[in-house]
C-alpha cells in the first residue's frame, strides 16, 4: 500500500491483572460438584442434563474448529484480528474430550440401545446392532475427540508459532492442514451427532441431522464471538485493533447462518411433518405434545424470526445494546434447543426443568470458559505475523 | 467559448480528471468550498467518493422491504383465498391453513417482489431511463464509460460563475475543461 | 518442523499490464468487430439442434407423451431429469455472482457475467421440460393461478407448484440481476461503437448510464441487495426442486438430506459448466488475461468441495438407509449399487465422486486441459445421478409385480439433445453481442481503482508484497 500501513496501537497481552481464568475455574469446580450431588439423588435427571451441557460447549469448539479452516481454505482477511479467539477454544478440543467420559458412564440411562433385552425383542433395533453398540460408541469418541483435538491443536500451534517465526510459509501449512481437515469434520460431526442425540431415540432417523447440529452450533458461534470481544472491549482489550467494521462482519455473518440454520431445520421438519410417514414423525410428535409445544414455538420466533428481523437492518450491526440482547438471545435458544432435541427422551410429556440442568451447564461452562482464558492470555491476542494481518486492520466498509 | 453556443442556457462546466484519487480528492475541495449542485462521473465506483462527495445513506433499503412485505402479504392473501375460502379441500389429512406447505412460495413471492424493489427502485432513484442528458454533448465525455473521471459543476449550484468555477477547476488539477450548454 | 513451506502471495485478479483502456477494449471491442466465420459456423450448428429441438415438441404437442420411454411403473423420465440437470448448471451463474459477492471475492467478475448469461439460458431449457411434460400443453395456464372454466385454483400444497414459483422467479431475479450488472457495459459499447443502430440499441438498453456517482451510489445499494436476495434464492430453489422428490415417500426420494444435497450437486454441475464454456471462450476471444489459470484453480477448488459434500451425501443416504431398520430404504440402495442400474449408480459415483478428486493436485488444477475433461465428466455425472434418483427409486417400488426397467425412445434423445441448441443458440448471441465480461466491475478489482494506490503526485503506485525472512532462532517475540 502506498499509504502508510496500519498499525496495531493497543497491548497485545492479555491484561495480568485481570484474572478471569480462577473465577471460572470456581465456577466450574463448585458446578461440576453440585452436578456429582445431583448424580447421587437422581442419576437419571443427571445424565441428561450433563449431556444437553456438553453438547453446547462442545459445538462451540466444533464451531471454532470449522470457521479456523474455512478461514484458512479461503483465505480470509476479514477475522484475521479475531482469529485468536475461536483458536483459544479449537485448541482445547484434546483437553475437552475428558468430558465425555460421564456420558460413556452414563449411557446405560441415555440410550436406550444399551439394554440387550430391550433389543432382543425389537427386529428393528436388533438391525442397528453393527452400529450402535457400546464398544464401538466408545471408539468411536476417541477417533472423533482424537481427530478434532488433533486438528484445534495443531492449527493453532502453528498459529503461534507463526508470532515467533514470522515464516510466511506456515500459511501454506495451515492450508494443507484445513483442506482434508474439513473434510473429515464434515464426516465426524455427522457421526458425532448421530451418537450423542439422535441415538436418543434410537428408532428415529435424519439423513440431515449431522447437518443440522453443525448450523446450530455454526449459528450459535458468532454471538459468542461478539459477547466475548464486547467483554474485552470494556476491559479495554483490543479496543483499536477489532474495530466497528469487524463486529459488522461478525453480525453479517451472524445473520447470514441465522438463515442458514432456518433453511437446514425447517427443510428437515417440513419434509417429515409432509411425508407423515409414522416411524419419523414420532419424533417431532413428541415435541409438539404438552408443554414442548410452546418450546418448539419459541424456537421459531426467538431463533430465527427476531434474530432475523433485527440484524436485517443494516444499523441494528452497529448498535451494541442491540447486537448483545440479540446474541443471548440466540445462544440462550442453542441451550434451548438442544435440551428440546434431548430432553423429551427423559419427559415424555412436558418440560420439567431440574436444577441439575444449570449446575452442569455452569460446570462445564466454567471448565470451558476457564480452559479458553487460560489458553487466550498465553499468547499473543492477534496474529501478529500473519500476511493478511495490515488488510484486516485497514477494513472501513461503507456497506 | 463558440460563438453558436452563446444565446442558449450552461448546464454546467465538465472537468476531466487524471485518476480515482485526484477525482475523491477534488470531490473534497468541491465539498468544502461550498458547491452542493455537482456530480462526478467514473467508470466504475471509486471506493470511498461518497465521504468525499457527502453523499447521503440511500434510500433504496425501504423501498425493497416495502416490496418485500407487500410480496409476503399478497402471497397469503393469494393462498388464503384460493386454498381456505374459494375452494377448500382436504388434502392428505393436514389442515387448510397448511402453514408449513405454504411457505416456499411465500419466500418466492417474498423474494420476487424485493428484488423488482431493488432494481426498479433504483432506477427510480437514479431518474434512469434518461436518453437525453446535455452531458452527451460533450464528445470527451464519452471516456466516462471507459477510463475517464470527470466532475461536473452545475449551474443550478447558488454560487454558479461560469468563470469562477473553471478557475476553481483548473487549480483543483483539472484538465480539458469546458462548459456544457443545455438542449 | 522438518519440512519448510513456500509462501504464495494471492495472485492479481487481471494478469499482464493493463490499464482501464486496455481491458474496455480487450472485451468490448469483441462486440465492436464485424462478426468473425467460425461464430457463423457455430451458430448454424447451434440452430440445427435447436430445430430438432422444436421438431421434437412439435412432434410430442402432436402425438402426447407416449413417444417418450415411460412406462408404468417409470412415470418419471428423462424429462425430470433433464429439468433438474439444466436448472443445477443454472445455479452457478447466480451463486458466483451473488454469493461469492457477498463473501467479497474479487475473483468473481472475470467470470460472473459469462456464468449469470448460462444461468439464465440454461433455466430457459430447464423451463421447457416441466412446461410440455404436461401433455396437454395448451391448457398450461391451469399451472399458474389464473382464474379458469373449471373454477380451480391450483394446489398450494403441492410442490410441483412451488416449482412453478421458484422457477419463475429464479428466471426473473437472474434476469434482473444479469441486467442491472450490464446496464453500465452496455452504457461502455454504446460510447464506442461508430454505427447508428448499434448506437441506438445499445443505448436504449443502457437506459442513459452515464457513470454518476450519484448513481453508483445507489447502484451499488441495489446491486448489494439483489446479491444478498439472490443467495437465498438459489438455495431455495433446488431446495424445492429437491421437494418434488423429497416429500414423497418413495423410498429413495424421501430423505431429509436432499435440499442441501441438491444445492452442493446444481453447484458442482454449475461450476464444472462454467469451466467448460469459459475454457473455450478465453481460448477463442484472447482473454487469457482476465480468465486466469488463478481463476480455474479456485473453480477447481470448489469442484472439489461441492463434489466431495455430494460424495458425503452419497454416504450418508447408503448409512441411514441401513440405519433406518426401514426394509424398502435398505432393498432401494442396494438396487442402486447393485440391482439393473448398478451401471449409472457407478458411473455418478465415479464421475461425481472420484473424479474431482484429482484436484487436489495443483498441477492438474492449474491444468487447462486436464479441467476441461473434468468438467465434462463431472456434468455428465451429474445426469446420471439425476437418473439414478429419478428412475431406480421408481422401477423397483412397493410391489414387486409392477417393476419394470426403463429405456429412452429416439424423440426422449432428440429432445434432450435439442435444448444444447437452445442453449447455444442464445450463448452465441450472448458472446457476439453482449461484453462477456463485467467490465466495470473488473476494473473495480483492479488495485488502479483504489484512490490509496496513487501518491502524492497522481501517479500509481502498485501495491506490493513483501515475503519477510522467517527469523533464525528467535524464540522471543
């Protein structure tokens, strides 16, 4: 560039004295502890709650995982001054998959396909058996948790290594790295959400499913994003460097997989509410009965309609107290809608909410959220090294 | 100044500039000094004029959502009458208000009218179609559909001199200027 | 690490040394120049087809749908497929113009015009099939809601309507959007061009363009939004052309996975359509410049992608239709993979599955006739796995009394053979008369259409990119 390129004014480490990471890690500890009482007086209630838990969190980090490597195919020059960010929570993918271990324990109060009798007497779930059977559930975690904690790992390692190096030839490898690595996750996801929530109801099947919880947890992304670098911005953190024009791109994008996520779940719903053909619709049936009506509803207006009304609006992106109220609203209906997918297995009939259902939210998010934190302070909070680093810093959109 | 030229009324005084920055910067000092009745002309969009030229937010935004919404509630007028009033049917056991099913052509209809908002629209923004314009006169004018940049200070603007805007153009870096007669 | 990578800085959207000048006239002047012999000659082959195109109508308006191969219990032939075949290669010329638009890829306006012309040709020969498949093809208003002698209306419910309707509108969004771009290209050729008619028809669809940025301003509003009204709309569309099927239940069609299954296939069709023409045409017209090898290696790359995401739904259809326990999805693909049309089931899975992958290669992406071959391939992938859906599921149904295999007749060839001189017919046009290229927006990408690429003085200062050497050794900072 002709004019002289930009430069990054603000401090590139994380504040010292702000120490987020041991409030949440008390969080998590005095959460995780309450669940584990919760366990002795109701097992059942326990696991479910848990697994409606980590199915958030852990599409948040598969979420990561994927804009890093479209961010890498493509490219991008736009989230360069934020990529630090879905890094810190892609990378502890390895560390996270420790969590699964209450849901192999719990299995036998999850799925239903766990009980032998239960499947000897039913020629349709006997038919499944080659799949859905309990070692091969619990390989199956490994390769899936083995292969994403493989990919966070490294793609952000590399990511820092480039701040040391400033070996432009990382990117090439960073590129090589995504290409398969999307590829794969497309597959893993797939089979991840077919074992964690639509083996639930072991009967029912959608070829779209794996689809679906990766809009969902896509959409869900970028409100987490634009909470988080608000937080840091009131700290004081990167006030200059992720500017108006890249929370802008945050809500577009935002807004764009707000749309995606209702195309993917209603096509899915139209074409078995349709067809009408029994062994399909018992799912959605369930959740149109008693009190999961209302929630089912909710879902429809409070995840996609008001999101969508509000971010169409071009100056809506701009208006923070706006863009906050809309991304809780949306992250609060991802919590929603997973326990919608989950729950109805454990009540039948209503929604009947338990308080073990916030103890493990607030465990596991304090685990993830400290993890993150701790991850993020270690290094730089941009890439600094990265080429395309002076084009993010200089994006002034009129659009 | 020709002599044929000197009975009929000035549009305005074109002024042709080298580049997309000297075009942006000259939009700046026209703005500053007072002009308002002015244009610029480029063969693509310049990146950044409409600071320079202090253009306003475009209106085009509320035109398409009023077409939008005018497509959405004409779609369900549409379908509530010829599928719930004039001729009701059962079809496949669901209800008549069929929401669900209704839906994909409610998004055509939604996304058809919006887009005739979009592009009419800004036609009608524009004053477009204009076949006649007292800028075709003007033989060097035709570069602006190629490689030239050209501003134009019309005579509408309250501080209009013919003399004291061609000077103002030539300190402003301005080449090949001339005066632009109406019909 | 052991192995050290190269680093490729992003190459320049327009090759070699051009300024505005050069580019107005590498492209315009194609419309400007007296019509050259070989267009003449391709374009009377063009309209023999499209004759045998109107004899076969002409015949099947005579003689009824009996002189196609259906037969019960096929129903649906190469009609169907051929529909949704031309409709994906449409999905393209939309997809490249409004969605990599919105992702603000400069690399689009070498190609998007060239892509939105196919688009809106190729819906022109999708449009024909629904339209006289009806067997009675006078009565064909009764498809639109138009009051009529028998006081009906017709099915909202259905999704052969929501056909009509996405269809329709996806032909006149295209239009609108291919247009609005043109409006200030064809404004560019009415400047230039010396005779008096050309003069006048180019200027009155150029509707008095005269680059205001007054007009940019609003023009660029406008076309922003019919990007971001396009991008939804191309989804929806082979969504509900997905939903002709899908909610069925015919085993086979009714699966959740087919919207987004048939919008990565219309892509992959559309991209690997585009690559074809545009390989011809860069050849033929000289534009090495602006349709560069950079260019068809990304196209490459998304051929990869969107034939890989066809490939997972491939996958996905054969897992869940065990899964499902359901004995008709289970017996429907194994037909597939190994009943009487394993054949085509194999020639889609080679085609649309294995082929692309040689692309992750660079050296054959950056190949030129490697692609070409590729494309080719992969567009005749894409009609057997039309095949494959419409007729497998179809020939083996419920009531294994009633299966029978399915054959074209001549007239089901002819007509499909036909609507490439449709096809052509118009893109020969497109190519004489219309600049292929967006003109003004290629020169909007290119780095002399940036005011902060010039100094002090007025003179252009090209942006460059300096690799920097890594750092030895340097752990900190």
């Amino acid at each position: 560039m002709a004019s002289t390129s930009p430069k990054i004014t603000d401090s590139l480490q994380f504040p010292d004295n702000l120490d987020v990471t041991k409030t949440f890690y008390g969080f998590g500890a005095v959460g995780l502890i309450a669940s584990g009482v919760g366990y002795f007086l109701n097992a059942e209630q326990f696991f479910f709650s848990y697994l409606t838990s980590f199915a958030f969190f852990t599409s948040i980090g598969l979420a990561s995982l994927i804009l890093l490597m479209i961010h890498h195919i493509t490219r991008s020059s736009w989230g360069v001054v934020i990529r630090r960010i879905p890094e810190a929570f892609a990378s502890n993918l390895w560390i996270w998959s420790i969590f699964i271990i209450p849901i192999l324990l719990g299995m036998h109060s999850l799925y239903h396909w766990t009980h032998a009798d239960y499947v000897a007497q039913d020629p349709i779930l006997a038919g499944k058996t080659a799949y859905l059977n309990t070692p091969f559930f619990v390989i199956r975690q490994f390769i899936y948790f083995g292969i994403w904690g493989f990919l966070g790992y490294k793609l952000h390692k590399i990511s820092v290594d480039m701040d040391k190096t400033n070996d432009w030839g990382l990117m090439e490898l960073l590129k090589k790295l995504s290409a398969p690595g999307i590829l794969i996750f497309a597959i893993t996801i797939a089979f991840a959400s077919f074992d964690w929530l639509m083996s639930l109801d072991p009967h029912w099947f959608s070829t779209m499913f794996g689809i679906y919880y990766f809009a969902m947890s896509f959409q869900a992304l970028f409100p987490i994003l634009i909470l988080i670098i608000f937080w840091m911005h009131k700290k004081g953190i990167l006030e200059n460097t992720i500017q108006k024009s890249h929370i802008y791109d945050l809500g577009a994008w935002f807004f764009g997989f707000t749309i995606f996520y209702a195309y993917i779940a209603f096509s899915q719903f139209l074409l078995i509410y349709y067809a009408n053909i029994p062994e399909e619709t018992l799912w959605f049936y369930h959740r149109l009965e008693g009190s999961w009506a209302y929630v089912s509803y909710s879902l429809i207006i409070c995840r996609f309609a008001i999101p969508f009304i509000v971010l169409l609006n071009r100056d809506t992106k701009h208006n923070h107290k706006v863009l906050i109220s809309v991304s809780i609203l949306v992250i609060a209906m991802h919590i929603i809608e997973l326990y919608w997918i989950v729950m109805p297995t454990l009540h039948h009939h209503g929604v009947s909410i338990s308080w073990l259902d916030f103890t493990t939210l607030i465990g596991l998010g304090g685990i993830f959220m400290g993890l993150f934190f701790q991850r993020l302070k270690k290094h730089k909070l941009v890439p600094v090294n990265d080429p395309n680093l002076p084009d993010s810093l200089h994006k002034t959109y009129h659009q | 100044m020709d002599k044929k030229h000197s009975d009929k009324t000035i549009y305005g005084i074109l002024a042709e500039f080298k580049n997309p920055r000297e075009l942006t910067d000259a939009s700046k000092t026209i703005v500053e000094s007072g002009y308002r009745n002015f244009d610029t002309f480029s063969p693509f969009p310049i990146h950044g004029i409409d600071k320079a030229m202090n253009l306003n937010k475009s209106k085009l935004g509320w035109i398409v959502a009023g077409h939008g919404l005018l497509g959405l509630l004409g779609g369900v007028a549409l379908i509530y009458f010829t599928m719930v009033v004039d001729y009701p049917m059962n079809i496949s056991g669901k209800s008549l208000i069929n929401v669900p099913a209704w839906i994909p052509v409610l998004f055509e209809l939604t996304v058809l009218l919006s887009a005739f908002g979009a592009v009419f629209g800004m036609f009608f923004l524009n004053g477009l179609p204009k076949f006649n314009h007292p800028l075709f006169d003007s033989e060097n004018f035709k570069k602006a559909t190629d490689d030239g940049f050209f501003v134009c200070i019309e005579s509408e603007d309250p501080q209009f001199e013919e003399e004291k805007v061609s000077k103002f153009l030539k300190d402003a870096g301005a080449t090949n200027i001339e005066t632009i007669y109406e019909e | 690490m052991s192995k050290t990578y190269e680093y490729v800085p992003e190459p320049a959207l327009v090759k070699g040394n051009h300024d505005f000048k050069d580019i107005t006239a590498m492209i315009t002047d194609i419309n400007i120049r007296p019509t050259p012999k070989g267009w003449y000659v391709a374009f009377g082959i063009a309209n023999m087809l499209l004759l045998l195109l109107l004899g076969s109508i002409g015949y099947l308006v005579w003689e009824g749908t009996g002189i196609w191969g259906l037969n019960s219990p096929v129903g649906w032939g190469w009609a169907i497929i051929n529909f949704v075949w031309w409709v994906g290669i449409g999905h393209a010329g939309t997809l490249i113009s409004a969605i990599l638009f919105l992702f603000r890829q400069g690399w689009r306006t070498a190609i998007n015009r060239f892509a939105e012309a196919m688009t809106i040709f190729a819906v022109m020969c999708a449009g024909i099939f629904p339209a006289i498949h009806v067997g009675r093809i006078w009565v064909v208003y009764w498809m639109f809601p138009l009051p009529n002698q028998m006081l009906m209306w017709p099915n909202f419910n259905s999704p052969l309507l929501w056909d009509v309707f996405a269809v329709s509108t996806y032909f006149t969004v295209s239009l609108l959007f291919w247009y609005v771009g043109l409006v200030p290209d064809l404004a560019t050729v009415r400047d230039r061009i010396k005779s008096k008619i050309g003069k006048m028809a180019y200027g009155v669809f150029a509707l008095g363009w005269r680059g205001s940025n007054r007009h940019w301003w609003n023009y660029e509003k406008s076309y922003m939004i019919l990007a971001g009204l396009a991008t939804p709309l191309v989804l929806s569309v082979h969504t509900i052309v997905s939903f002709d099927f899908a909610v069925s239940i015919i085993p086979g069609w009714h699966t959740t996975i087919f919207p987004p299954y048939f919008v990565a296939g219309a892509v992959f069709s559309g991209f690997a359509m585009v690559l074809s023409l545009m390989i011809i045409c860069r050849k033929i017209y000289g534009l090495e410049d602006i349709m560069t090898i950079d260019h068809m290696e990304k196209m490459n790359i998304v051929v990869l992608v969107t034939g890989t995401m066809v490939g997972f739904a491939y996958i996905m259809e054969q897992f869940i239709a065990w899964y499902s326990g359901v004995e008709y999805e289970k017996f429907i693909f194994m037909m597939r993979a190994a009943g009487p049309y394993a054949w085509a089931y194999w020639i889609m899975f080679a085609c649309n599955v294995f082929s692309p992958q040689f692309f992750w290669s660079k050296k054959l992406r950056r190949n030129v006739t490697f692609t070409f071959i590729i494309s080719i391939i992969v567009n005749i992938g894409m009609w057997f796995e039309r095949f494959v859906i419409t007729v497998t599921s179809l020939s083996t149904d419920f009531l294994p009394s009633s299966w029978g295999y399915y054959s074209p007749t001549i007239w089901d060839v002819a007509t499909y053979v036909g609507t490439f001189g449709l096809f052509f017919t118009f893109f020969l046009l497109f190519l004489r008369f219309l600049p292929m290229v967006a003109v003004a927006e290629l020169k909007g990408v290119m780095p002399q259409a940036d005011p902060h690429n010039y100094d002090e003085d007025g003179e252009f200062v090209p942006p460059k990119v300096e690799v920097p050497e890594p750092y030895k050794n340097q752990t900190n900072q």
